[in-house]
C-alpha cells in the first residue's frame, strides 16, 4: 500500500460547474461564481465584507497595504510560519518583528507578543496553526491597549473557531488560503476578510484589488469610465476557478467531518507515545478551540530522529513531511539581525515537527496502516 503525505478532494460537483462557468462565459474576475463564493463566506463566518484573491498572499499583501505599513512601521508575528507572512511587510518597506510560540499550539505566545511592542509596532499578526485558533482574546487585548492593527493569517483556518466565533473574524483584517494543498481548494485562491463595515475603507480595498483603478464603480454603474486612482495591483482570480471553489464550499462540514474522523483515530492511536514520553507532542484538541483538521503532526527527540523516521516510513510507502523553517534562522531572517538560539521553542518544534499524511477521503484502513507502521518504529527508538 502507497500512502501519499496529501490528495485533492473533489466533491463532484466541480466538473459541471466549471461548463456552467464556460456556458455564461464567465471566466474572469468578479463573475457569477465569485460572487455566490463572496456571499457564502460572509454568511456563513460573519464576515462584514470579504473580497475573493488569487492567494491569501496577496491578501496579505493587500492588508499590509491597507493600514498603510511604510518604512519604520514593525509588524509582530511568529518566526513559525510561511514566508508570505514576513514578505507581505518587506514588501512595503516595514520589519517583521518575530515572536516565540508556545509548545502546546505552536500558535504565536501572546505574552512575547506584549514584550516586542515598541513604539513603531502598526500590527501583529497571529497565525492560526495547523487550523488551531490563537488566543484571540488576549490579542485583542493587547491590541486596544496598544492601538495596533490585528491581521489574522487564517490561510490554514477556513471553518475552524476559537471560541464562539471563526477564525478570520477576530481581526480588523484577515486572510484564507485556497491553495490546492487546504481542507477547501480552488487550485490558486484566497480571500481577504474586512471585519468593518467602513465605507471608505472597503471602497479603497476596491480599488487597490482591481489595479488602483475605480474599476468597481464603473462596473456598478458610478462612473462612465474608470481611471487609474491609487497603487494596486491585479488581484481578481478567475471565475473558473470560483467555481470550483463553490462546489466545495456547499461541502463545508461534510469535508470537516471526514478530517475530524481522520485526526481522532491518528490521535487514539497514538497517545500512548505521548503518555510513555516518546513523543514530546501532537495535534491536540484544545479546549475553546474547534479545529478544521487541516494537518495532523507529532514531535519527536531531535532532528536525526524525525528525519530517520521520515525515511523509514517512506519505506513503507507512507510519505510524512516536515514543516516550517523558522524565518529568524533562515538565510533573509539572518539579514535582519536573527541568529540561531534567538527562539527556543520555534527552533526545536522546527527540527522535530513530523506531518502524517491527511487528507479528506483518506480512509480508516489508510490510516491504520500508518499508525501500525509507525508503531514498529517508534518501538524500536
């Protein structure tokens, strides 16, 4: 048996709205399936205005552009997370400041959040790991505190909660991935989330997605003809795309529900590592957080161990992968002044984090293969 690390999930639907797609001739930006996807989003997670984008790192770049980062400006976030995160405030100019997570989330720790603070922090971005909330009341605390901007970085986050309310509802701004590799796809995709109902701010969100014009308002009969009126860069995906993610979408809590089933059995399966102290941590379930079930990890020794169990695995056809390289110790966190031992915690979660293959039609026989392998491995540590 060959078990991939990840699977795209098709609901069935795709195929025949993307001939819908084609049939209305609606195949670029803001067409029919963008706006049934729009609506969707902000019904089903509260969200006041949400814009849909080619990835969630262009709206994170969006974001950045939107509270207006500029030189001198510090943006807070973990070192524990993609590239897109830091790239989205180089790119205006401003430092990414990195902060330390905490070992039972890896989501970012709000008190070294507080401990970065100087007079030049404009926001903090926390990112929900793995589909695991942050500690958002305590975030926002030290936002109105502070006055500092909140822009969640929701991309593995899309139906998870913290709380009573879904992540990517907390903040002033918020991003989703529907890259090809989450829980919902539409191949390339993302969305901003505007939690305000501020006028001239989503008017300027409007404008810097359709390439600094006043296209919008063209579209909605405002003006005769649009012109160029601010900086802004070409953000609209494709309606053919929408439409897949629509299909999707209509499949919200069917899809959680089968990873949920996924994560639990991996979880009762191997427990007993982490209760015999063989495994320093997994994926858990907290308390106040209701997960989307996005990835499922264990941390092993040290970086030998992890790697060495990777290889065995692989010879038993399971593909398990590492994770994130903490930005502080990488080759352009290095030229902003980081150095390894500057995180503690990022730095060994980076060398022993092991993803386990997950994915939405993985079934209760595919995973008890890998457990049952995995078994005979750690056995023999």
């Amino acid at each position: 048996m060959k078990i991939p690390f990840n699977k795209i999930y098709l609901t069935g639907n795709e195929i025949n709205l993307i001939e819908k797609a084609f049939s209305m001739e609606s195949v670029s930006g803001d067409g029919f399936f963008t706006s049934k996807v729009t609506s969707l989003i902000e019904e089903k997670f509260s969200i006041p205005k949400a814009f849909m984008m080619t990835s969630a790192t262009h709206a994170l770049d969006m974001a950045m552009m939107l509270i207006d980062l500029g030189p001198k400006d510090e943006v807070i976030m973990p070192s524990f997370t993609f590239p897109s995160t830091a790239n989205s405030v180089i790119l205006q100019g401003a430092k990414p400041v990195f902060a330390e997570i905490l070992p039972t989330t890896l989501n970012i720790d709000p008190g070294d959040i507080e401990r970065k603070i100087t007079k030049n922090t404009k926001a903090i971005v926390p990112v929900h790991y793995g589909g695991i909330g942050c500690e958002m009341d305590r975030i926002i605390d030290i936002s109105k505190r502070y006055n500092i901007y909140i822009i969640e970085d929701a991309a593995q986050g899309v139906n998870a909660k913290y709380k009573d309310k879904f992540l990517g509802a907390w903040g002033h701004l918020a991003c989703y991935s529907f890259h090809g590799t989450k829980n919902y796809i539409s191949g390339e995709g993302g969305a901003l989330l505007i939690n305000s109902k501020d006028k001239e701010l989503i008017e300027r969100a409007e404008i810097i997605r359709q390439k600094g014009t006043n296209r919008s308002k063209f579209l909605k009969g405002k003006v005769d003809k649009y012109s160029w009126v601010d900086k802004g860069s070409s953000y609209t995906p494709s309606d053919i795309l929408m439409a897949v993610l629509y299909g999707q979408l209509k499949h919200l809590d069917i899809i959680k529900k089968k990873r949920e089933n996924i994560v639990k059995h991996y979880i009762k399966g191997l427990h007993k590592y982490l209760e015999s102290g063989v495994l320093n941590g997994m994926t858990s379930l907290e308390d106040n957080r209701d997960s989307n079930y996005h990835l499922f990890y264990i941390l092993l020794d040290n970086e030998t161990i992890r790697n060495e169990v990777i290889y065995k695995l692989k010879k038993c056809g399971i593909y398990a992968r590492t994770h994130f390289e903490p930005l502080h110790s990488s080759l352009k966190g290095q030229t902003l002044g980081y150095n390894l031992g500057d995180f503690k915690v990022t730095e060994k979660v980076g060398k022993t984090l092991l993803r386990l293959p997950l994915y939405t039609d993985m079934t209760i026989e595919e995973v008890n293969y890998v457990i049952y392998h995995l078994d005979k491995i750690l056995k023999e540590l």
